[in-house]
C-alpha cells in the first residue's frame, strides 16, 4: 500500500552541522509526533499513518518519511517507552502503556 500524502508533517527549518545534532534537538518532538499518530489508529478505519520529517543537515535538504501499520503497535512498547523512561517522563510513559493496551484489543 502507497501512501503519498503524509498523516502528519513536521519541517524543521534550522540547520543542523550532522545528524547527530538533529537527532538529539529534535528525538522528543518526532517521539511525541509518532505517539500521537498512533492515537489515531483508535479510529478502526486507520490502517496506515505516515509521519513526514523535512530538515536541513550540514547545508542539504534530507527528509524521511515512517510508515506505520496497525500492526506496529509494538514500536510503541519497543522503541519508544524505554525512551521515555530513561528521561523519567513517566506521564507519557502511562499514555504509551494505555494507548499499546487499547490498541492491543
């Protein structure tokens, strides 16, 4: 399944010296982004979200595009709980337990 349109954008106009320097500015914002695409799967119609990242690192327009299924639930649990455990942002910690709990039914 092609999706061209993105579910949600997000476009940073900064620029970046490396990567790793848009990453680590930027990892709470794109984690937070990913969550709250995946507060639309609560809609039973949602199969596919995509969530859009335009930057510019080191002087060069690079973008990406995450392309998530219902199925990839486990991205929530896997990937980005521990993250939020590490920083002790247990609020969204709670949010990603219950929405991986909901969407898991």
């Amino acid at each position: 399944m092609t999706m061209n349109k993105p579910t949600c954008k997000i476009k940073l106009e900064k620029d970046y010296e490396s990567f790793k320097m848009f990453y680590d500015e930027n990892i709470i914002l794109i984690y937070k982004s990913v969550i709250n695409l995946f507060e639309l799967f609560k809609n039973k119609r949602k199969k596919v979200i995509k969530l859009s990242v335009d930057a510019k690192i080191d002087g060069l327009n690079w973008g990406t595009d995450f392309v998530y299924r219902r199925t990839d639930i486990n991205i929530l649990t896997r990937d980005l709980l521990p993250y939020f455990e590490h920083i002790e942002d247990y609020e969204t910690c709670v949010q990603i337990r219950d929405l991986y709990k909901e969407l898991n039914n």
